[in-house]
C-alpha cells in the first residue's frame, strides 16, 4: 500500500508515551534529516508538526515507497539522539502509523487536524499562538516561515488560485476545525469495525454506497478501499507466486551471482569491491521488493547496518531498471 503517489498519514510516537524530542537541537535534527530525505526520495509532504512525544506528517510516497524514507529517517535520528542523551534501546513506539488516504475527501481535513495539534495540546496560546509555532507546516502557509521541502503551493491550491485569497480560506478552514477535538477516524479507528472488518468490506463489493472510513491502514470511501486492496492482494499474489517457484533468498542469491559472474557467497562477506557491492544491491532490491523480506531481516543476513541495506537495494533498483533485469530469466 505504499505505490509511488499514495498519500500517508504518518504519526510517530514515542515508546511508553516517553519524549522522542528533549530540546531545540533534537527537533533541528530531525528537520535536517527530513530537509535531506524528502527530495532525494522524491516524496512530497503536505503538512507537519513535531510535539513533545509525537509527530504527524502528510506525505505522497516517492518512487521507492513510504518504507524507503522512514527507515532512513528513523534509523539515522534515533542513533544521533541516543548517543546525544546517552541512553539506549528503542525509542519510538513499534514502527510507525500509516494510513493510505483518499486525497480528494481527506487531504485539506488531515492539513488541518495535524497542523492544530499543537492548540489541541495547549502548547501555544490559542489558534493566534499557531502562528508562532516554528514546529509545523502552517507558518509556512500562512507565508511567515520558510520550509523548503513543504509543498505548501500544492496545498494552497487547494484553497484557491490567487495566493493571497489561498491563504485567507486557509486560515478560516483551519480556525474553523478549532472546536472538532481528536478525532479517531482521520487517525484510525472507523466504521470498518463496526461494519464486520475488512472481509466484509471487500463483501460490499463495488456496488456498495456506503462511506468506508480507514481503520489502522485506509481512509476512503469504499471504492477507494478496494482498490488500494486489491493493488495490496496483488503484491501478496506476486509473492506468493515466486515462493511456489521456489524462489527464496537462496535462489535469488544464486541468480544474482549468475547475472555478476561471481560466486553467491561472495555477496554475504564483508568488503567494498564494487562489482560484489553492485550484486549485493541487486540482491537486496529483489528480496525486499519480489519476496519481501524485512529491512532488519537482511541486515542481519548480510551483516550490514539497516541505513547501508536500504542504500544497496536503491541502487540495486536502478541497476536492475538500467538494464532491464528480472528476477525470473
């Protein structure tokens, strides 16, 4: 569910509600990472905002998917902040939240509910006092803030063509939602449940008129729901399609070393030499994206860091798109 141009609303939250941001320097990290991560994994955001112990983010994936980006950005922001507060072990709770939402019906409510968190959490005096708010997207809709990596022309246009007039609807649409409080169906949680889960929304079937509200992984109407399942089922079918192949890391590993002339333990043994290094990228895209396997997983099989598997297998995915390589002969 993470297919290039899908909107996420992606929440982080620290474990055991713990602060994932103790200082300015934290949060000045954090932005640098995103100010570095978002164009070079062609991913737009919409809006944002850092708390104390949470954030949320609007994000259109990338070429390489919502994983791609969030590994790196986790990954690298948790081992500068440990070292930095001298502590160690996790720090956010699980992975993080993801939910695909329908653009048309949700992107201007979701702008809105997550640039008021900080009013609803009464860090900042009243809806005046989010204007002055330097963690978040909306100064910079409002034209008081620069944010290189927000789309917020895309935003505005949603609001309407002239700048000016843009930003004034926008304002008022935000000030207006002051009153509608946390609200589970825009961060999960919905009718889905309440409708007999996800089976017996596929069971509705096309014909079916009701409004589908996401539950932990869709925001949408039923049509929308359904599709983005369906291109979820046929990822799953691709896979499992190899596996009765007998495709598995071995055979991918043997396969890889076919296409590079070199033996397939050569991939799983330190060392830079640039011709195992461009195999091991090569295996690492088509494990992650033909049977995939986990991040974690193929770190530990290659005894590499997660940040260092994720860059081989961008680079395999280039390699294997330069030269019109496929996994199956």
């Amino acid at each position: 569910m993470d297919a290039p141009g899908v909107i996420h609303h992606v929440i982080i939250r620290g474990i055991e509600k713990g602060a994932i941001f103790r200082d300015q320097a934290d949060r000045e990290d954090f932005i640098r990472r995103l100010e570095a991560l978002i164009p070079e994994t062609r991913t737009r955001c919409y809006a944002w905002v850092l708390m104390r112990n949470h954030a949320h983010f609007l994000f259109r994936c990338g070429l390489n998917g919502l994983p791609n980006l969030m590994q790196r950005l986790l990954t690298g922001y948790v081992v500068r902040f440990n070292r930095r507060h001298r502590r160690y072990g996790q720090l956010f709770q699980n992975r993080y939240k993801s939910i695909v939402c329908q653009e048309d019906a949700y992107l201007k409510e979701l702008v809105r509910y997550i640039h008021l968190n900080p009013v609803r959490a009464k860090m900042v005096d009243g809806f005046a006092g989010l204007k002055e708010y330097a963690y978040s997207g909306h100064r910079v809709l409002l034209g008081v803030g620069e944010c290189p990596w927000l789309d917020d022309r895309y935003v505005l246009r949603q609001f309407g063509k002239g700048l000016r007039a843009a930003r004034t609807r926008y304002l008022a649409f935000v000030e207006a939602g002051m009153d509608q409080g946390r609200r589970e169906d825009l961060t999960g949680g919905g009718l889905i449940r309440s409708l007999g889960g996800w089976s017996e929304v596929k069971r509705l079937g096309r014909s079916g008129r009701e409004r589908v509200k996401g539950d932990e992984r869709i925001l949408g109407d039923t049509e929308f729901v359904l599709q983005i399942l369906e291109q979820a089922n046929e990822r799953l079918e691709r896979r499992y399609e190899l596996s009765s192949r007998g495709w598995d890391e071995t055979k991918v590993a043997r396969r890889v070393a076919d296409i590079y002339g070199i033996a397939a333990d050569d991939m799983f043994r330190k060392g830079q030499n640039r011709h195992i290094a461009g195999a091991r990228g090569l295996f690492c895209h088509w494990c992650r994206q033909e049977l995939g396997l986990s991040v974690t997983a193929l770190a530990r099989m290659l005894s590499l860091t997660p940040a260092a598997v994720v860059y081989a297998a961008r680079r395999g995915e280039r390699s294997a798109a330069d030269n019109d390589l496929l996994i199956e002969p």
